[in-house]
C-alpha cells in the first residue's frame, strides 16, 4: 500500500513537487484552501501532510495544522517556509523545510518522518506512551491524554520506581514552586489513574506517598520504540 500524503499548496508553485513525489511512488492529493483540506482530512487516511507556509493565511495554516495533529490517524506534518528564523509556536508540525530547497531534499525529509514513527513510543510494563500522539495503551485499551496529564505520565514514566516529591512535579508540569495549593495536580493524578489503572480507587500503579508525593511504581526498563498509538 503507498504512502498517503495531503499537500495543502497552489499548484502552480508546487507542481514541479508533486510530481516528483508521485514519481517517487508516494500517493499525492494536492488542496487548496481552508474548506477543501478539511474534507480531504475528513474523507481519507493521510500518513504526512505537508503544508505550504507561503499559500496559506497565518489563521487558515494554524488551523489545518492542529486539526492534522488531533485527528485519531495524527500524520505527520511537514511545513515548507521562507523564513529562515522557524515557525511560530502557534503552528503545530513535527518538522520544516526553508526555501530554497530541492525535490529530493522535500523527499528526504518526508522519508525520514515517516521512519521516525517507532522513536515516539516508549513502553514501561502493561503501558506504553506515544509522545508524538499523546496516547496511552493500557491493558484496558487506548487512552488519549490531554497535554497535562500526557506531561505528568512522561515525567512519571522517567522517574519509574522513585518517589517524586509534589515540588518536583509542580515545577516540571506546572512551572511554579508554589505549594500553597496542590488541588491542580491531585486532580490530574486522579484523572490519569481513571485512564491508566484497572481501579482507579484502588491504584496499583500510581501510588500516593502521603505528604511527600507519587511514584509509578513499575518494574523493568524504559524501552523505546514500537508501532504508534493511534
């Protein structure tokens, strides 16, 4: 089956492009604006998107970008810019590309993402953690997380078997020293347990050290790699 790829651009800038792609053997749907990329992405299973920066509105690129990143097939996103100083942080994507560059350079890059996929996922025991797609796989199936609950499990996941003090976990989720009320990550820890454990009222994994903080309390060494958590 060949790689599926959405390209949002004008087709008088990008032909030259498209072509080499699908000589390649990549299957090509070209759009152009907002509307039409979004049915695209509705209609069909992309594996990479690659966004033209220069043809697309700063509004219209923000949006296509996120939808691309929260759909439940989540391709990868390749943005092609002018701007050598990078993109802005509102735009999501997983890599960029300057101009000038040529055919075979688009082609390494969209290559190279598509062999990254394994790199994102680590596993520790009965769980396995999808950094690009912020999704969980537990024994009780897939769990997506939200952006706080994915940072607190990542962090957990890289301190499996010590005690992580409540500081600790404020400053690396929260950015803040301040103690006075801790309810913020009670609540997160609870609601990660409801996605993670077999009884979230009686954890076997997330475990409470009261007055001092949380452990995920998993045997075994972190490994990275495996198929991505869709």
């Amino acid at each position: 089956m060949s790689v599926r790829l959405l390209f949002v651009g004008k087709l008088l800038a990008n032909g030259k492009t498209i072509i080499y792609l699908q000589d390649r053997g990549f299957d090509v749907t070209r759009t152009e604006g907002l509307r039409p990329t979004l049915r695209a992405l509705a209609e069909t299973t992309f594996d990479l998107a690659i966004l033209d920066a220069n043809d697309i509105s700063a509004i219209n690129i923000h949006r296509i970008s996120h939808k691309v990143m929260h759909l439940e097939n989540a391709p990868f996103i390749l943005v092609m810019t002018g701007n050598h100083s990078g993109l802005s942080a509102e735009i999501a994507h997983d890599e960029y590309i300057v101009r000038p560059f040529t055919n075979r350079q688009v082609e390494k890059q969209v290559r190279h993402l598509l062999a990254s996929r394994s790199r994102y996922v680590v596993t520790l025991g009965p769980l396995a953690l999808d950094r690009r797609t912020q999704r969980v796989r537990t024994p009780k199936g897939v769990e997506r997380l939200t952006p706080k609950q994915f940072a607190l499990l990542d962090y957990l996941f890289e301190h499996a078997g010590k005690l992580v003090t409540r500081r600790q976990l404020m400053q690396a989720i929260w950015q803040t020293d301040y103690l006075g009320d801790t309810r913020t990550l009670d609540v997160h820890v609870r609601w990660l347990r409801e996605r993670i454990e077999a009884d979230a009222d009686h954890p076997q994994l997330l475990r409470t050290h009261r007055g001092r903080g949380y452990s995920l309390d998993i045997e075994g060494p972190l490994q990275v790699g495996g198929d991505p958590i869709l």
